[in-house]
C-alpha cells in the first residue's frame, strides 16, 4: 500500500479547526483507495512568529520539501499586525513557502454549486453554471520585487520638505510569464479551450511583456482561444457576466484581488479551494484567510479546506476518482440542506446549521 | 454674468458622441441659472497622436490650464493599441493631462439609480440605497513610476538563459497620501462619517506606508470613523455588502481596479462619472472607456458624461442647484422609463429605448 507523507500546516485563527477537517477527509478517502497518509505537524505564520520568532521556520520549510505534498490552513490576525516593516509578519511565512518551493502557479477553481445558488448575492441566473478557473502567478510580482521605505529628506513631503518614501518593485521575467500561460492554456485544453490574460497593458511596461509572451506562447495552441482583457474591466466583467470566463490567468496581485471578487460567485470564500503547484512538492489551501473573529469557536466552513484536498489527490496523486468522490460528497451535503453559518440561507433548518467538525463529519459519511 | 472657459476633450471612439450631449446639458443648465459656458475644443488620446504624433500636445495642455473646467470624453482604440512601449499611446496623454495638472484627487460617486435597480446582475436588496465615494489617488503609484523593459544576458530566461525582464514601480511619498486622505476624511464628514482605507498593507511597504499616514490624518477627524480594508477583501465586500461603505479611498490602481468593479451596483459603467481635482483646473470625465465597438452608431449612454457635468458644476462652479437639477432630471428620464441599449431592461419599451442625441435631449427637457 502506498503510503503518502502530508505536511499539515495548521497556522492561525481558524487554521488548527478547519485543517482537522482537511485531514478526516483525507483519512477517510485513502482508506477507501488503499492509499495511507502519514502526517507531520508543523508551524507556519503567527503561531511560529509566538514560539520561534520567525514565520517560517526553517525546520518547517525542510519538512514541506520532503513531504508529497504540503496542507496549509491560514495565516494571520491582529495580534500580529503591524505597519513596522522591520517586525515579522505571518504573512511572510506563507509568501516565504510559496517561493521556497518554487510554487508559481495558484489554481482557484470557482464553480458555483446549485445548493448555494441563492447564497450569493449575484442573481441565479447570473451565475448558473459559472466554472471558471483562476490560475495565479504566485512567485513573482509585487509580492517579490524590492521594495523599502526610507526617509527623504527633500522631495518626500509637501513643498519639497522632508518626508517618508515607499517603494514595491512589480517585476516579471520573461519565463515566469511564459511558464504560467503554458499551465493556462494546457488547462484550457482540458477545458472549455478559452483563456482570458488579463493585463494592464495601457499603463504597465510589465503588463506589455505579458501580453507579448502570452501570445507567443498562444501560437502553440491553436485550438485554445485567447482573449486579452484589462484588469479594470475584468473586475467588472466577473460581475456583469462571469460564464464568459473558462480559464483567466494573471499576474500575482490582480490575480489575488480577482480571485477573492470571484470567490462571491459562489456565495462564500468558504467555499474556495486553491492548489500551488511548482516543480517541487505542491500546496494546498483555501483561498480564504484565518478569519480570526471566529477562530475557537468551531463554526467555521471547513469546505474549503476539504476541497483543497480534493485538489490534492488530484493534481499531487493522480487520485481522480478519489478527487471526485470527494467533491461529490460535499456536493450531497450542501443538496441536503446542511450549511455553516457563512453559508446559510432563508431556508436552513435550524438543525442543519452545523459546526466546522460537524460538516467534515457530514462530509466523510458520504464518501 | 459670469462667463466660465470649458476646455473640451473628446478623445476617440463614442467620445464626440457622448461629450456633444455633456456641452447640451451645460449650455441648458447655464442659461437656466444666468452663467454663460465659451467652449473650446482640443485633441487629445489616439485622436491627437493621428494629427500631431502625441497624444497630449502643448496646445491642449496650456488651454486646459488656461480654462475654468475641462470636460473629457474617453480616449483610446484598438488602432493605436500596442506592446511596443517606444509607440505613443492614447492613455498616455490621460496620465499626461492628470500629471501636468496636479489632479490627484479622482472622485468616482457609486449610486444605485431606483429604476435601474434590476439591470444589475446583483439581487435587488444588496443593490438598494448604495451610495459610496470611491476617492482614488491619481497621480502616483505604478502609473507614475519608473518603469522599464530591457534584455538581461542572464536570469530572465529559464534556467537563467537570456531573456526580457520589465519591471514598473510602485511608489509613494508621505504628502501624496496625506492630502488624499485628508480629501477622504472632509467628504466622509458631509456625507456619513465612515471612511474605509483600502491597502494590502500584509505585502507591500506602499500600504504600510499609507495605512500609518492614513491613521495619523483620522487623528484630525474624531468624528470620523476609520476602517482599513484589505484590496483582495475589499473586492470581495463591493459585491457581498455594498452597503458598508461611505467614502473608500485608496492608491491608483485598487482605485482603478475597484471602481470599475464598483459600476456593476449601478448596473452599469456607463452611469458612473468622475471628477479629477487638484490645485489648478478640475476635470470631469465618464469613468467608462471609449467604447470603438459601439463608436460612431449613435447608440452610446451619454448618462456618465452628462453626470459629470453636474459633477463640475458642483466642484468647479459651486453652482449647487443646477447640479440638483441635472441629478434630478436624469433621475426623471430613467424613472419614466428612457433608455439606451446598456441600461435597457425586460420591461423597456421599444419606443424608450434611445440613442445618445436623443437621452441628451430628455435631460435637456427636464431640467
Ligand atoms: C495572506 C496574503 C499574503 C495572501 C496573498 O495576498 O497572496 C492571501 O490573500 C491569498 O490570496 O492567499
Ligand atoms: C484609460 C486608463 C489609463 C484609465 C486608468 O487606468 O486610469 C481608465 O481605466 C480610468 O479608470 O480612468
């Protein structure tokens, strides 16, 4: 029996609620395809800044690189917030991972599920059969560009008089375009053969390379259609007609703002999985935050989560029909009328409002 | 009486169309109120770079700091778009009339029309009594700085192969987001008191920067209540809670990306106006595109030009009360049903569904 070595990375907030979830699924679903999970426990964000005082720990790294594949939850909340760029920050933990790995590509899928249709605040018949897959470069960018803040001591202020300056460097390589839109349009392939690049190429020098080599690349697939779009007009066009889009491929920043407008398709980022893949070993993990004005109180959605190991044994196992299996379970769930509070509409019964535990239980007896 | 200068822009695609319909509705609402409006129209956008190689001459430059007001269309078109960044650009003399002019306070109101309620693709209630500022920085950030494409013998390519590398920079000095923040606290304290700051202040040192500067400002203004908000957060609040917010200030490209996306509660772009001020002449603008598909037929909603007259009446003119009476009349047209092809609805009667000429006339009518 094969076994699998999964590094969990609980992290902050709601992270240790909802990963356990991730894990019962994940038990309950290699049992059921002769595949064994073994699972180390490590620390990532504002928990590793409390016990070790760095956001990622190097022992933590080296456990990701050795696993098959790496489960993260959340990272972040106010404790640890701070504008004094010379403090450590959760966050940097996970952009720390990301890059680490090498994970340059984020796949968010987002696809409404009938259940929830009427949980968003879009009109049903806005969002019927939206499936659209958001695929994020993760390793570059804004996110990774120098960037400082330093004090001037003419220029900065009004008039020329002193002041503070701050700079981010937003900088791209041509082959970290060029291996992103190839992920976009190999999944275009499998898909519905569209891909929208979305740019700000009447501004952007960074965006005019984008769309260069993402059109270089695009001769190679003829049989996938490419439409450029702008980024203004994309976080328009989401909401005015989001079925238009099959794959939408961008750069690191729009690609995070895109993604959490996208989320409300579906009625909640509870509902969000994501998948960061790279040349190494792969993460996975909701698109949501660590929602710390709920953490401990087990009522966070846990579905996210669960859906990010769907994505696992998919894309790190080749567990297709595990994958389904899964995807198919939560999809029984929410049919059945059970919600978490993020996810609850007019007609939930007062007994199908269940707690984070409750619904991975739900879940795995409909494996 | 009072003889104010208008510099007019009409830029490319529907721009002559909808700007013919702003000059209508000025002219009316002066003579209504004993101010004469002197006209002079100018190039600008990929209009300007067809006769004179630029798309901002001097010419349209000093008249446009010589008048009272500017009024500009849209400019921009697929016959001058391009990645070669030694080309000139349409958007390029936007940037450029923004820049020279100091505007960097771009005012984008987001208000739900009544009768307009169901041409948006969000449900009724989460549309109903919207009614936001969106207060974007306009001359700074990613659009001003320096940026650059070049070949690297090393690094750029994969595996370090030589390739193309760009980059643009994202900067900010302390006044620039102290004087946009102090215009986002004046207008919250005539409006509803709340204010949401709008960074990615967990990433980049721009937005600790500003959220630490923004923080500072509201210690001016106690009676306002200040939010920070998250960028990827906030496009995701626009649509599951519209209602939130009052005055949303932020740098230039969140401004861009989110105003956009901010059009759809009012069901559509081409109801949103904008104004631009700064310390010399103002400039009042659609903040919808050019349109080149729709230019030429007559079809295009002269609405957000139209709006952005009342805008300069309020701002340039003080002239409150002809400001009310175009809001008024513009209300009126839509309540009685008028609509051009973008706003149009189920229930729009054939004979009320209009072209550009024709809505600048009901206006007219009902000032
Ligand atoms: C927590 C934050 C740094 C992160 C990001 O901006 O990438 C998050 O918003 C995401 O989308 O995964
Ligand atoms: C045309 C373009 C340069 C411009 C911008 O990005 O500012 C437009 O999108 C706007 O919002 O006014």
């Amino acid at each position: 029996m094969a076994t699998y070595r999964i590094c969990v990375l609980p992290g902050d907030g709601i992270g240790p609620e909802i990963i356990a979830e991730g894990v019962k699924v994940l038990k309950a679903a290699g049992a059921r395809h002769d595949v064994a999970f073994a699972f180390e426990e490590h620390l990532i964000g504002g928990a590793a800044i409390d016990a070790t005082g760095t956001a990622l720990p190097d022992v933590t790294l080296e456990a990701a690189r050795v696993a098959d594949a790496v489960l993260l939850a959340a990272v972040g909340g106010p404790a640890w917030d701070t504008t004094d760029s010379s403090q450590p920050r959760p966050e940097a933990g996970l952009l720390a991972i990301r890059s680490a790995l090498g994970l340059y590509t984020n796949l968010r899928p987002v696809r409404t599920f009938p259940a929830l249709a009427d949980a968003s605040t879009l009109k049903p018949e806005v969002i019927e059969g939206v499936d659209l897959m958001i695929v994020r470069e993760l390793t570059g960018g804004l996110y990774f560009g120098t960037r400082g803040r330093f004090h001037d001591e003419e220029g900065a202020g009004a008039d020329g008089a002193p002041g503070q300056r701050a700079y981010d460097t937003l900088e791209y390589r041509e082959y970290e375009v060029e291996r992103i839109a190839r992920q976009a349009f190999e999944l275009a392939r499998v898909r519905r053969g569209r891909v929208h690049s979305i740019d700000k190429a009447n501004v952007l020098d960074t965006s005019r390379m984008w769309r260069e080599v993402v059109h270089r690349v695009a001769a190679d697939y003829p049989d996938v259609e490419l439409t450029d779009m702008l980024v203004d007009n994309t976080a328009m066009q989401l909401v005015a007609n989001p079925r238009q889009f099959d794959v939408v491929v961008t750069e690191n920043m729009f690609g995070d703002i895109l993604s959490d407008e996208a989320s409300m398709l579906t009625g909640s980022l509870g509902m969000l999985a994501s998948a960061s893949l790279g040349d190494g070993t792969a993460l996975y993990e909701p698109s949501h935050g660590s929602a710390p004005d709920i953490a401990g109180k087990g009522i966070a959605n846990p579905l996210a989560q669960i859906l990010s190991v769907e994505m696992m044994l998919r894309y790190s196992f080749g567990m297709v029909a595990a994958a389904d299996d899964i995807a198919r379970a939560v999809a029984a769930v929410l049919d059945e009328g059970w919600r978490t509070g993020d996810i609850r509409q007019q007609g939930t019964r007062a007994d199908q409002l269940v707690g984070t535990a409750r619904m991975g239980d739900l879940v795995v007896e409909r494996l």
